[in-house]
C-alpha cells in the first residue's frame, strides 16, 4: 500500500471518529481541511462558553437495564389500557356502492407490543375498543361525485375522498 492511500485512509478513520460526514471527498487536501475545520470550531466553543455542568439523577443513570424496561412495559401497559376502553358505538356503511350489501365490517390495530382485531356487525349498537373505533374513523374510499364548474354540471366525475364509515356514540349511565 502506498504512502498516499495510507495516509488518506488514516484520514477517513480520523474523519468516521469525530462524526464527519465526508461522502463526496477524494482528494487527501480536502479532508484534512475538513478535519481541521472541526477542529477549529470545537476550540471556537470552548473559548466562547464554558459549557455547564451536567448533573445526573443517580438512580436513572445507575438504574440497571431491568429497571429501565420496566418503565418501557409500564408505558405500553398504560397507553394499551387507553386503547382498549370500551364505548358503545353504531358503525354505519357511508360507501354507497355497497351498503346495500355489507352487513359487517373487519376492524384491527395493531403495533409491536399487542393487537385486536374484530368482524363488527354495522347498524347495530357494539361495544367496541377505542382503538378500533379510531381505526373505523380513518377509514376513507374513493367515491366519483360530479364535476361543478360555475354552478353547472360538466358530465364528468371527479375522485374525492370520503370517510367511509360513519359512527354514532350512545353513552350509558
């Protein structure tokens, strides 16, 4: 290996060990312009602000792994708990091409800790999980509406978003 690719290669290991990102350079002159440019603004910083003390909480940051994944689960058990609250709802088919014909919908939600899914019969009051009534509200079709221009209809159809489920809320006491 020659003198010049050793020294450019120890140049690009200095560069990855100060966090460079040096995708682009090739020649030896530049990265080591680059390197110093860093270099220089690193003393720059020191001279300009002494840089406060940082003081930790001893139990957070000697708290063994076990301890911090409690506190991972905890969350997950919680926001889980939120999602899975119950509310008697009514889903109703907004999608006119076949609400004549559906009679069920499949709702799920899912993420890496947990999942639920469920076959929902429409137009008839469930109790549901908030997620899945979440899920039901984001659900959109393309429907194809006439096309208005100046007040009058110009024959053709234009795509437009609709929410394809709508749901009523019945509370109980």
């Amino acid at each position: 290996m020659s003198e010049i690719t050793k020294s450019m290669n120890e140049l690009k290991d200095e560069a990855t060990k100060l966090g460079l990102d040096f995708t682009g350079i090739k020649s030896k002159v530049a990265l080591q312009e680059l390197i110093d440019t860093y270099y220089k603004s690193q003393a720059a910083d020191d001279l300009v602000e002494e840089k406060p003390e940082v003081t930790e909480d001893i139990a957070t940051s000697q708290a063994p792994a076990q301890t911090r994944a409690k506190g991972v689960r905890g969350m997950v058990a919680q926001l889980k708990k939120e999602a899975l609250k119950t509310r008697i709802v009514r889903i109703t088919n907004n999608d006119k091409r076949d609400n004549h014909v559906t009679t069920t919908c499949y709702l799920c939600c899912e993420n890496q800790y947990w999942g639920i899914s469920k076959i929902v019969p429409l137009d008839e009051p469930v109790e549901l999980e908030q997620c899945l009534i979440d899920t039901a509200k984001g659900v959109e079709v393309v429907l194809h509406v006439d096309e208005i221009v100046d007040g009058k209809r110009t024959g053709n159809k234009v795509p437009k978003l609709v929410k394809k489920y709508v749901i009523s809320y019945e509370d109980i006491d």
